[in-house]
C-alpha cells in the first residue's frame, strides 16, 4: 500500500449561497483519513456553515450543523486529536449560508 499525504483546497468566493461546494471525494480503491479541515471566513459579516459526509453506502451524515464562524474566523471542525476516515466514493461537503464567504483548506492522507 502506497501513502501519500496531500493538501486539498477550495476556494468559495465565487459559490452561490446554501450550495453544496464539494471538497473532498475519495478515489476508487483508495481509503483516506482527513488528519485537518480549515473553514475560513472570507465574508464581511458572520456567516453558518454545514459539513456533510456522503457515504458510498447512501448513510449520509452531517458532521457539523449551522456552524457559525464570525468576520475573519476559521473554523477547524477536523483536527488534533480528531481523525475522519473515508472509504472509496465518499464525498465531503461544505454549505455556507452566504454566498462567496467560505474557503477550506483539507489535510489528507491518502492510502492506496
């Protein structure tokens, strides 16, 4: 099996208000721990977000809901003692209640 450790980002000064902005999908015969997952704020005013795990097996959960992060925040709702695993197909997603307000940043490891 082959690790790889890498830095997935999204930038979401251009995504509409309460759309699903896909962060994250794990490829096909590949399992993936997000070791950290930055939410910032790029907004002038607080905005909420929501992190959503889609499993392959159709069992989707939120990780975190309405989430508020004020002016010039971030958020980590992944990271330091806390690890998300993700099997092949699995898909993270962000929603911010504000348009063009939320960039993430993912640190992932990769096992194939």
């Amino acid at each position: 099996m082959a690790n790889a450790f890498k830095t997935k980002t999204f930038d979401g000064s251009s995504t509409a208000a309460a759309t699903d902005m896909t962060i994250y999908t794990c490829p096909a015969s590949t399992e993936t721990t997000i070791i950290g997952f930055t939410i910032a704020n790029i907004a002038s005013s607080q905005i909420t977000v929501d992190v959503k795990l889609e499993n392959s097996d159709g069992d989707d959960v939120f990780l975190i809901k309405d989430a508020p992060i004020p002016v010039g925040s971030s958020f980590v709702p992944v990271g330091g003692d806390q690890k998300i695993c993700m099997e092949a197909s699995d898909v993270l997603k962000v929603q911010s209640d504000t348009a063009n307000s939320a960039d993430t940043t993912l640190s992932i490891l990769e096992i194939t």
